[in-house]
C-alpha cells in the first residue's frame, strides 16, 4: 500500500511535535511544512519550509495537520477541503461557532475526514478508565470533576483558558461518560491583564444526569491535570499529566465506628493502581487519524464533536458573563 502524503501547516510549540510524531507513524510520509513564520525549532530537516496553506497544497498531498493560531483555523481548513485533503485541526475547531459550522459543513460536504486534536482521548489513564468503566467496573456514573490547572503558556494569544484549555475537559468529560452537556454554569476571571478570561470554573449536568464540574486556569504555580470519576461502585482517578489511573473502591467491611459510617456515606475500600501500557497519546491520535482515513473506526474527534465541544464552552462563556445557566440544544 501507498503511504499517505501528509502536510503540516504551522511549526511552533505544537506543530514542531506533530512534525516529529508524523515522521514515526507507518503508513505516512511527511512531504511537506509550511509556516510563514519560519521553522523556529529546526524541524523541517531537508524540506523546505513553504509560505502558506496554498503552496502546502499544491505540493499534493493526502492528509494535514494544521497547527497555526485558532483565528486561522477557518481559512485553511475550508482550502484544504476544496481541494480533497482529509484534515486534522488543533483544538479549538476555531474561534467562533459560525466558524466552526463552516468548517464541519465543508468536510461533510466533501465526504473528507474532518478531526480535532482534542489529545486528551488518547490519553493512556484516560483510555483505560473508559474501557473499564464501559466493562462495568464502576457501575452507574454518578459524577466526573476535572482540574487543569497550570501557570500562564506564553505561546497562547488569541483565545482564553476556556477555549484553550477547557475544552480538554468538556470534550473528555462528554468522551468518558458517552454523553453530551445539557446545562452548564460558569464563572471567569480575569487576573492577569489579558483580554481573555485566565480562570473559569464550569458547573452542569449531562443528558444522562451525570454531575459535572471542571476547574481551568492558568493562575496556578503547579500543573495540575487530575480526572475524577464517581460512581456506584467507587471512584477513579486519573492523572493525565502521568497517565497514571487508581481506583478507590467503596468498601464492603462494615464499619463500626457509628459516627465515621453516617458522615461518609461509603467507606473506605480498596485502592489500587493499575499497571497498563502507556502510548504517547499524539502518536496514538496521529494513528487513529491515518486509520480514519483509511476507513477505520476509530475515536478520532470528529469535526461535528469538536464543533460540539465549542458550542458548550461558548456557552459557558455566555453563562459567566450573564449570570444566569445555560441550556444547550441536544444534538440532532
């Protein structure tokens, strides 16, 4: 089999590491980079670095990765699906909804694959929390927190926390518990002279039930990335930022102590760590990518759940900034 022509737009502090997973992955050749900025990391190697997404394209290739600022996500990738090019785009999808409806509307329009690099799915802790939790290992879903927290990314412009980061969260939350936001209640602040918020705190609900809240900012002196799912059977808990994933059971041992029994609820269980294989997850995402193409299913992000992950953070925004929640459309 032929491999794939890939082409990568943009080769900053994201795009430097799509060039070198993309070089890794069987099956894909990188033929081209383009950046208009240059290539600041020495990536490229022995190809040229190109001007723009027109000159990436008439290259010829298969596949791209476009990993420029979000405002010129829409540009590009309404090129790419004019001219037949399955594309995966960096999260957000792009920095508006109307934007981002173009987008999926254009990949649908072409029959193209469509993708959003929303990387936390394929995170090895995350990945094996979803399998366990599809085996049943936790019983019902009651709630998922996520925390994200870290110091200010120098590299971020042109968005905010939510769109940058939250929607980490929003997207693995909906992922793991295979269910879309119904309701969300957001706060923002903004602490550090930027126009974008630097801190959001979203509150809500899935269509399911489950309880939901994610905590964003990039106010924090430590990096934070903790996934917390609650249910019948207990809770896990899984560190992103190690792809380290535990389980805290709810015990089964009586408690005798009568005033610890009626505080908690549940008691204390068993804790244990699972040992599991640990894939970079861009490398594994880049994978899932080729295979989509190659008419595989996969738990790529399509363009439609990326756009859906947009619409939930807009509406957190929309929340933060008139007070009140917010109540999102199901989807068709």
């Amino acid at each position: 089999m032929v491999n794939l022509r890939a082409g990568l737009l943009g080769v900053g502090m994201m795009g430097r590491h799509h060039a070198r997973v993309l070089r890794e992955v069987e099956g894909v050749d990188l033929v081209a980079i383009a950046d208009p900025g240059g290539d600041p990391h020495g990536v490229a190697g022995d190809l040229p670095v190109l001007a723009d997404i027109d000159a990436l394209i008439n290259v010829g290739i298969d596949i791209a990765v476009v990993a420029v600022p979000t405002r010129f996500h829409e540009d590009a990738a309404l090129k790419l699906a004019a001219a037949g090019v399955h594309t995966l785009v960096e999260k957000p999808i792009a920095d508006s909804i109307e934007a981002g409806q173009r987008m999926v509307d254009a990949f649908a329009a072409a029959g193209l694959v469509g993708a959003v690099g929303h990387i936390e799915r394929f995170n090895p802790a995350l990945q094996e929390m979803r399998r366990r939790i599809e085996a049943d290992e936790l019983g019902a879903v009651y709630q998922v927190v996520t925390r994200r927290q870290g110091p200010f990314p120098s590299r971020i412009a042109d968005v905010g926390v939510a769109k940058d980061l939250a929607s980490h969260d929003v997207d693995l939350t909906a992922w793991v518990v295979q269910s879309d936001y119904e309701i969300v209640f957001a706060q923002t602040a903004f602490k550090s002279g930027r126009e974008h918020e630097d801190m959001i705190t979203i509150t809500g609900r899935t269509a399911s039930g489950v309880i939901v809240n994610n905590i964003v900012n990039w106010l924090s002196p430590m990096k934070e990335r903790l996934t917390v799912v609650t249910g019948e059977k207990g809770a896990f808990v899984a560190d992103t930022s190690t792809g380290d994933l535990t389980f805290y059971a709810n015990g089964t041992i009586p408690l005798e102590w009568e005033s610890v029994s009626s505080f908690r609820g549940v008691s204390e269980g068993d804790v244990t760590r699972y040992a599991f294989a640990k894939r970079e997850p861009l490398k594994a995402e880049h994978e899932a990518f080729r295979d989509a193409v190659l008419g595989k299913q996969t738990d790529l992000v399509t363009m439609e759940q990326g756009q859906r992950t947009l619409v939930v953070v807009e509406a957190a925004l929309d929340s933060a900034r008139a007070g009140t929640a917010q109540t999102l459309r199901p989807l068709a």
